[in-house]
C-alpha cells in the first residue's frame, strides 16, 4: 500500500469549490498537499495555505513559451511559486505558431534556459510535462516523455526536471525505457484515469480504477526510478462538481490507497 501521506490533491479535481473552501475541505479530510493553479490564487492565498498547515507540491502552469510575454509571465509564475511554497513550476510548454514544430521546440528550449538562472536563485524547480500528442496544436509541443527527459538532460540542472502525469504518458510503447533512465529527473507524478469513451480529451478524466490505466504499474515505474515525493491527484472533469465534496475527498482518498497495490 501507497503512503496516504504522499497524496497531494491538484485544486483543478476541485476548482469549482474555489481555493478557500478546498484548503478547508482538504485540512478537514486529513489531505495535508495540494497543488494549486495560478488562476485560483489571489494575494492570500499562501497565507491561507500556511495557516491551514498544508504544504504545496506544486503549481501549474508556467510555459507556452511559443506564445508573446512568455518570458515575463513566467518570471510571474517564479514568483507565485516561491511565495507559496511550492518546489515544482509545472511547464506546460506551448503549440506551435504554425506548421513548424521544430521551431516550437527549439523557442521552447530556449524559453526554459532563459528562465532557469531566474527559477534556480528562487529555489523553484521547472517541471516539463509533456502532453498527449492529441494537445500538440493547442498546448505543447513536447508531446512524450522521452522528449522531455532529452530536453531536461540538456541543462544538466537540479532546477529542472520533468512531470509524469499518468494521463498524458501512460500509452507511450517506450514508457518502460523512458522510465528507466529517469532517475533525478522526475519533479513530480500526476494520477488520474483515462475514460473508455472519453468524451472531452482535456476535461474528461477519470478517477483512478474508473479507466484503463494500470496506475500500479506506472507508480511502481515511477518508484523505481528513484521518485518519493508527493503523487497529484488532478482529475480535470466538470462532473466532479456534482459529487459532494467531503464524499469526493473520501473517494479520493481510497481511490489513491489502491494506486501502489501490487499489479
């Protein structure tokens, strides 16, 4: 069984509550992480966290760096980071501005080692998380895990490293391999599940055991590959709202024990 003190809840499995009911649900169902989302945060928000007593795991989404202010808006994103806590900067990295990948990627290379002296002097770690390719003409560009441990290895960084969302690579033939060799890359793991039919490819996720995903096969991988931190729980589904709250976290809560049972 999984460590329960490992789960961390990604306030996007409940944006509909807002961040001060989340933090409170979340302290009174004994979840002591949460990952919040920038556009949940307002100028109390790390205070309000703080005195819940909860840590933060992470906060999403710097990146799109194919897209104009990329750079200042990530320095903001550095910044709300470090404010709250949080060690990890997850990077969704942005789509192409037209036909030409290889040119999304090499602006998104380039838009990651111009922000990296500024993440490192602020303590906070830039995670790639690489997408589904389904989300390469609205999202990223970095659309497997191999392709985001290549591109994390070329900083030779401890302030860079790469999310393993169990949604975006768990279909990936070369996941095995790519685990393998992730060793001190792994900045966080994200869980969820891939519904059969899945209705909406951003906000149609499952709760873990709902779906396909052999999620105690992937954290097992993950695991071995050296990775101890906290695990994300981030279902992205408008369902959720309709499931009472404290009912929800309970769910969560025994959903996420199941996730490192024995495959």
């Amino acid at each position: 069984m999984i460590d329960p003190s490992r789960l961390s809840l990604n306030l996007m499995t409940v944006d509909h509550l807002g961040l001060a009911e989340a933090v409170e649900r979340c302290t009174n169902a004994g979840i002591g992480t949460v990952a919040p989302w920038r556009h949940q945060l307002d100028g109390d928000s790390a205070r309000r966290i703080r005195d819940a007593g909860l840590a933060v795991s992470s906060l999403c989404r710097g990146g799109f760096f194919t897209a104009p202010g990329a750079d200042d808006d990530n320095r903001r994103a550095v910044d709300e980071a470090a404010e709250l806590g949080a060690p990890v900067l997850v990077l969704v990295c942005g789509p192409p501005t037209g036909k030409d990948l290889d040119a999304a990627r090499t602006t998104i290379a380039a838009g990651i080692e111009r922000l990296l002296p500024y993440a490192a002097d602020h303590g906070v770690r830039l995670g790639i998380e690489p997408l589904h390719p389904m989300m390469v003409g609205e999202r990223s560009a970095i659309v497997t895990l191999g392709e985001a441990l290549a591109l994390a290895r070329r900083f030779d960084s401890p302030h860079v490293g790469v999310v393993v969302d169990a949604y975006h690579v768990f279909w990936d033939p070369e996941l095995d391999h790519h685990l393998a060799g992730a060793a001190g890359l792994i900045a966080a793991y994200h869980v969820c599940d891939w519904l059969v039919p899945t209705t909406d490819l951003l906000a149609g996720r499952g709760l873990m055991g709902d779906g396909i995903i052999d999620l105690p096969r992937l954290t097992a991988l993950v695991e071995a590959a050296g990775y101890d931190g906290a695990i994300e729980v981030e279902v992205i589904n408008p369902a959720l709202a309709e499931v009472p709250p404290d009912e929800l976290l309970a769910d969560i809560k025994a959903r996420f024990a199941r996730i490192g049972s024995a495959p």
